[in-house]
C-alpha cells in the first residue's frame, strides 16, 4: 500500500500527496509525486498538466528538481483542484 493511498483514508483529507526526492537518470535531483483524491476531487488534472499520468481519483509525475523547487508549485496545483471540487460539491 502506497503512503499516499493510506493518507487518502483520513476523515480530513480530500486530497493527498506524497513526494519523494531521489536521483535522476541524468544525475541531477528529481521529486516523484503521488497524489490520492476522495470522489469528487480530479487530481489526474494536476499530474498531467505535470507531466505524469493517471486518473481522477490517483495519478504520480516525476519532476526534475529539488523538493524545495518542485513541491510549493506542486501544491498550489493541488490546491486548485481542491478549490475546484469543492466548487462543483
């Protein structure tokens, strides 16, 4: 069981993410980022506008970068799409 399917399960959460700095194949640095969502909530949107893939309610990308440089861009994505189902609920 991925972290992020596990976190998805708290009462709180409509969206959750987990991201994970590792090496690139070219050596430089790169985030892996695994997003969770409650029905309603589309975080296949933000890991494809990422460059990842997925579906509505689960979906990753890999970024290159430092977690400093990818996650609060990462995050300001994810809050849209919060904003954005609970708009539509």
């Amino acid at each position: 069981v991925q972290l992020s399917s596990m976190l998805i399960t708290a009462n709180e959460a409509d969206i959750s993410a987990v991201f994970l700095e590792k090496v690139a194949e070219n050596g430089g640095p790169a985030v892996e980022c695994s997003f969770r969502a409650r029905p309603g909530f589309n975080v296949g949107e933000v890991a494809f506008e990422l460059g990842g893939g997925g579906h509505p309610p689960a979906s990753g990308c890999t970024i290159q970068g430092t977690i400093e440089e990818v996650a609060p861009r990462v995050v300001e994505l994810l809050k849209q799409a919060r904003r954005k189902g609970l708009a539509a609920s």
